[in-house]
C-alpha cells in the first residue's frame, strides 16, 4: 500500500509553482496565461480545466464578430478602466473594479473598452475548439427570448 507520502515525492520531479508576469508571459497567446493552448513545458499554465486571461485593452479595443462557447462557462473581472461586454439581450459595462459578467456556454457574447482598461477572464473547461465565432441567425434568437440572469 502506497502512503500519501510516497505518492507525493514520487511527483517532486513535477512543477509545484510557478512565478511571472501575467501582461508578458501572456503575449504569446492573445493575453491568455493559462490553458490547454499552453504548451506542457510551461508547467502548471498548462491546464485543460481552466482558462486564465489578463486582457490590456486600449480604449476602442474589441470584437466585432459575436463568439460563443460550446461547453465553458466565463466570467471577466475589471481590475481598472471601463469596458462594456454585450450578449444578445443587453449590454453590461464594467466601471468599477470588480465589476464582473458570469456567462454560461451557448452564450454569444462580445466587447469593447471604453477606456483604456484591464481585465481578469476566467473560462472553464479549458477545451480545444470550443470558442467559435456566433452566427447572427443564433444571436438574433436568443435577442427574441429576452433572457433573464
């Protein structure tokens, strides 16, 4: 029988932390820190369960294109600055720090900063593939649904 310290030093030759710079070690993937899309040599920013973004948005910045989620749920946090994510049914800005958007998947959504602004993004699962780009026809149904928080 395996004790639960000799399961834990035969893992000692894997990453336990990891200490960076979040604008930086971002770049490389659309400001996205941790995910599946992380290459395994990164260490533990490599995750298929969660997805971190430190999103740097000059004023004006965004999509103009609706995306959507097949399976994750996202939620963004303004850490400074002012910006505005919309879904079908209404449109939600974040002004004060700590202002946040909880959506689900299935979920068209798209933003823009109004000021020059700083946002924490957080999606679960991390899954390949899932993000995609909404078509009108799905947008403009759930517009008609008039959906409620």
């Amino acid at each position: 029988m395996t004790s639960t310290l000799d399961r834990f030093l035969s893992t000692l030759d894997q990453p336990r932390f990891g200490f960076g710079n979040a604008q930086h070690d971002g770049r490389s993937f659309h400001d996205w820190l941790v995910g599946h899309f992380v290459p395994e040599a990164e260490g533990l920013r490599h995750s298929s369960d969660i997805e971190i973004k430190w999103g740097i948005h000059p004023k004006g910045a965004g999509d103009e294109h609706w995306t959507v989620n097949r399976v994750a749920t996202s939620i963004s946090i303004l850490v400074s600055g002012l910006d505005e994510i919309e879904l079908p049914h209404r449109s939600f800005t974040l002004e004060h720090p700590g202002d946040y958007l909880i959506w689900g998947p299935g979920i068209p959504h798209r933003w823009r900063a109004l000021e020059d602004s700083v946002v924490i993004t957080v999606r679960w699962p991390s899954v390949a593939g899932d993000n995609y780009q909404a078509p009108e026809e799905l947008v403009e149904r759930l517009r008609a649904l008039d959906l409620q928080g």
